[in-house]
C-alpha cells in the first residue's frame, strides 16, 4: 500500500498544449471548446472551491471541471478573487451557457422516486440560480514547472454533480480521466444524495456510462484514515495519498484492470 504523495507515472496524463494558444479574447470570441475541457479531465462534484486537486495532482492534469450547487456566482468570483490557485493567475474568465455545455441537450439521471422526493426537499433550500463559468490560469513567473502544469482550465458548474457527469460528459460521449469525492457533505453538508454510495445515483450515472469510467477515483475527507477503504469498490488499488485541510486525508485509487 502507497502512502506517500500519489503517483499516477512519470508522464503527464493530460496535455495542456491546446491551452497555450488561449487568450482572454479568443475565450471571448471563439466557441467555447467544450470537447477539450473534457477530455482526459478531473471531475469533482461538491467541491466548494478546493484547490487540493489541482496543487497534489496538477502535475498530471490540466482540466478541471467543479460543480457545487452551494455556489452562487458571486460567491465563486470573491472566494477567486480573495484566495486564488496558489502560485497561478487568471489569464481569462467568461460565463458559459447551457447550450454551449450539452450541444446534443441536456440529458437528466435516471432517479427512483425515493430519489426524486429528496432531490425536491433539497433543490427548495438551494436558492442560488445556476451559472457556469471558464477560467484559464498561468503559472506564476516565479513558480518552477515542478510546482503545476504551465496552464491549466476550470470549468466551475452551480449544478447537481449527478446531473452534471450526466449532461456533460454521457451527453457529450466522454468519460472523465478522474473523479473526485471529497467529503461531500450529503445530509447536513447539503447534499442531497450520497456520492460515496455506490448505490446511489453519482456512481450509477458513471458506471452506467457506454464510453466507460474514470481510470481514477479520489476521495477522502476530514479525518487522518479518512481515505481508506474506497467506497466504491470497482477502484481497489490505492495510488497514494494527500493531506486535506490541515486534518484530514485524500487517497488516490486506480480503476480494477
């Protein structure tokens, strides 16, 4: 079992070359690339605004995709505002419409009615109106290239992560390289379904998916152990491990071959 720092190989996983060319005009003017924000992604539903991921395995990926619907809009721009990616910078933001996310439509999950029932409870207190939007960060001058990919993209989603994986990527027949479960917060955190279950409606919508699952799955939480076991079984090899918040753990596992 690997505890250190995770290690996923000595190449990078996902290339940033088609991020090179982006400037805050051609992200203004352009079509919004949604096949390239998803290919060979990180998907991270009920993220808040965690930057764990991209600062333990940036080295690896250069798209990220966050969906919380605790966000609103305004509460994304100042936490960006007041406590950026460590070491990056915003080159260019802009707002992305639902069209421009699900070209072929937005495809919904398929809930039981139990599910239903307490999606609806929950939706009520949610509050905030749904917003997606795409920044693209520069590593500082004053980083070495060990500290991160030289650019990497954010897709940031006030969405249900459920739904989210359904529309983008089984809508978009894509796959996301890795997912992200990271002290999710169902019941009092304000989630309304379990993401860890592999019951539940999240792991149903990926493993469900034609074109395949993640080939990694991270999760963890607040709690030194708080990464071991894996909650969904179909990843039992453990890659390694990462601090979370000062007291908790994140481990890394890889898909069973």
């Amino acid at each position: 079992v690997k505890t250190g720092v995770p290690n996923l190989g000595n190449d990078a996983i996902c290339s940033s070359d088609w991020l090179i060319s982006v400037t805050a005009q051609t992200m203004a003017t352009e079509p919004f690339p949604v096949m390239k924000v998803l290919q060979q992604s990180l998907y991270y539903p009920a993220s808040g605004i965690d930057g764990g991921p991209v600062k333990y395995l940036g080295r690896w990926f250069s798209s990220f995709i966050y969906a919380d619907y605790g966000y609103g809009r305004q509460m994304f721009l100042d936490e960006l505002a007041a406590r950026p990616f460590l070491g990056y910078r915003a080159i260019g933001l802009r707002s992305v419409e639902k069209n421009e996310l699900a070209p072929n439509g937005w495809l919904e999950p398929l809930l039981t009615n139990a599910e239903i029932q307490q999606a609806t409870r929950y939706m009520k207190e949610r509050g905030e109106k749904p917003f997606c939007e795409w920044v693209i960060f520069e590593r500082d001058a004053s980083a070495p290239p060990s500290h991160g990919p030289e650019r990497f993209s954010l897709l940031y989603l006030n969405a249900d992560g459920a739904a989210a994986y359904k529309a983008l990527y089984v809508g978009n027949a894509m796959r996301a390289k890795a997912i992200a479960v990271i002290q999710p917060g169902h019941a009092f955190g304000g989630n309304w379904t379990d993401f860890t279950d592999p019951q539940a409606i999240l792991a149903r919508v990926v493993f469900s998916n034609p074109v395949g699952m993640p080939d990694f799955f991270i999760s963890g939480g607040f709690g030194r152990l708080k990464y071991l076991p894996t909650p969904w079984p179909s990843y039992p090899s453990l890659l390694g491990r990462y601090s979370y918040g000062g007291m908790g753990s994140v481990g890394v596992w890889g898909l069973e071959k």
